[in-house]
C-alpha cells in the first residue's frame, strides 16, 4: 500500500506536568489515526526532565511506529536515543546537528517563509524542512507568516519533505494538505482540542485525507 500523501506530526505542549498522565493521553491520541512523529518541546526545562520525558515517552511512540524528534538540541537527542532532531535558524545550525547525531538520525529544519532557507537546508542534507506559521499561534512566537503556495511550489520543485507548521487545528488542515504539505506539525490543535486528543486526530486525518484529494491530479 503507497504511503499517506501527507501525515500528522504531533508536538508536545511546552510544559508536561504529569508525565504518565500525558503518556497515556498520547497513547490515545496515537491509535485514533495515522501519526508519523512526535517532537518532544519542552521550554526552560533542565535536562533530566527532558531525559525524562524521552524516556517516558518513546516507548509509547516507538510501540506504534511513531518517530521520537527531539526540539533544538542535537547532544541530547544523540545520548537519549531520539531518532532525530528539530533545529531552528537561532539553534544549532545544521551541519553541527548532523555531526551531533549522526547519519542515520532525521534532521529537520526550521525555514519559516523563505525557500530561500529551505533550499540552503535541503542541499545540506536535511531530511526535512519546516514552513510556517501558517496560522496564529499561541504555542509558540511566530515572527513569520507563510503562504500556503510555498507549500505548492515546495511539492513541484522539491525532493526534500515539508512540514506545515503554525496554529494548525481540524478547521484549517485541509487547505494546507491540499496546498502540498508532506506533513502537519500540530500541538494546540490537538492537546487543546474541545472533544480531547483522540478525536482531534480522527479530525484531523480526516480533513488531510479531503486535503489530499484535492491535490492537482
């Protein structure tokens, strides 16, 4: 069977409290649909929470064939283990991230509204590049706004995946699918939903499935 067009990639709130509470959350949240990865974020966290949160974590995304990606530091994520690392344009650059873990870990790249950078970043090596904010965010400052049809001329000129990112919820998914979008990062979207994670991701899957459809044949 040919792989999904375009698939979910959850991030984590920034804070996560009550470690099994949420584990068990996102365990639900990961059998309601298809799911490619989890970005574990936490902010002005020390360390060993964020060891601790891998470690609680990746079973519960590795049992279901979900990549764990680590946000901004590439050190931890080669000593805790994480398949891969998220870089911005003010952390690590990505040459050092790659030398941090390794060819065979996922580097991804931050490229806000510039192909410009995501060009830079595919050339590199990156395994995938990230536009956005698409859409008003809470979860995180935004000092870009991107247009859905970077994501269309991304598809048509480019090998390297992107990834969508920026306020993305079930009520605004299926244009940026239907625009070109290999993924869809979403965290608020999801973890804030009214009717709970799960259902957000049976939402969600849905409108990326409608996306998908409209795609130029």
């Amino acid at each position: 069977m040919a792989a999904p067009l375009c698939r979910l990639y959850l991030i984590t709130p920034p804070r996560l409290d009550d470690l099994a509470g949420f584990a068990r959350t996102l365990a639900g949240a990961l059998e309601a649909g298809d799911v490619a990865a989890l970005q574990i974020r936490l902010k002005d966290v020390p360390d060993d929470v964020v060891a601790a949160a891998v470690a609680a974590l990746t079973p519960v995304c590795h049992a279901r064939d979900v990549a764990v990606i680590l946000n901004d530091r590439p050190d931890l994520a080669a000593r805790l283990g994480c398949d891969g690392v998220h870089v911005g344009q003010s952390d690590a650059r990505y040459a050092d991230a790659r030398r941090a873990v390794g060819p065979d870990r996922m580097v991804g790249v931050t490229c806000h509204d510039s192909r410009h950078l995501a060009m830079e970043a595919a050339e590199a090596g990156a395994d995938y590049v990230a536009f956005g904010a698409f859409f008003p965010t809470t979860t995180k400052d935004a000092p870009t706004r991107a247009d859905p049809e970077i994501l269309a001329i991304w598809q048509e000129t480019m090998q390297t995946p992107s990834v969508a990112i920026g306020g993305i919820t079930p009520q605004n998914a299926r244009g940026l699918a239907a625009a070109g979008a290999d993924f869809l990062a979403v965290s608020a979207g999801v973890w804030a939903h009214p009717q709970g994670p799960a259902a957000a991701v049976a939402a969600l899957e849905a409108e990326i499935a409608a996306g998908v459809a409209e795609r130029p044949a």
